[in-house]
C-alpha cells in the first residue's frame, strides 16, 4: 500500500550536520536505502522537512523507513494511507453508504 511519510527535522543536530558537511550525504545514503516512489523538501511546522510517497507490503517495513531518520537526524516521522483514485474507486463507496444510511429525524 501506498503510504505518505511527512519527515520533520529538528533544527538540531541537522544545523551541526550542515556546517560539518555530512547532512546532504546522509539523506543521500537513507533516500538509497528506502527509494520512495517521489520525495520533496519542504517545511513542516516552521522546520526543515521531507514528504515521501513509499510503498509498504506490511506494518513490520515502517521501521526500515522511520529508523534512518530517527537515528541520524532525530527527526519525527508521520505515516498516512494514500489511496490513488483506483483504490477509491474499488472501495465501492455507494454500498458503504446504504449500508450506513443515516435516517433524518424531522
């Protein structure tokens, strides 16, 4: 399943990894290691950041992804289902919603 992963880096020690010139090697080596079907950097919450789009087999790959970031760079990480329009497409959206009808009161 396709997932987005939202990176949140704290200003250190990213800061000390910049001025010692290991932070982009790093982040090179871990995008290696996890190949995302796409990242992008950007800001989160007013910190440096990263948004990838994986794709997990099951729940015991999540720390094959999280661990690079946590253990280099102490960052945060946030996982979300995505669904593409097929996927939404197959959920049958209209039976879910005569199985769960709500009846409106008068």
């Amino acid at each position: 399943m396709k997932m987005l992963v939202n990176v949140t880096f704290p200003i250190e020690p990213f800061n000390t990894m910049v001025k010692k010139g290991t932070a982009g090697e790093i982040i090179g080596r871990v995008i290696d290691d996890i190949n995302p079907e796409s990242i992008y950097f950007t800001d989160q919450d007013g910190h440096r950041g990263a948004v990838m789009v994986v794709e997990i087999s099951k729940a015991v790959d999540i720390p094959s992804i999280s661990e690079p970031w946590f253990l280099n760079f102490e960052a945060s990480c946030e996982f979300k289902i995505a669904l593409t329009s097929d996927d939404l497409m197959q959920s049958n959206l209209t039976k879910l919603a005569e199985k769960w009808k709500v009846v409106e009161m008068n």
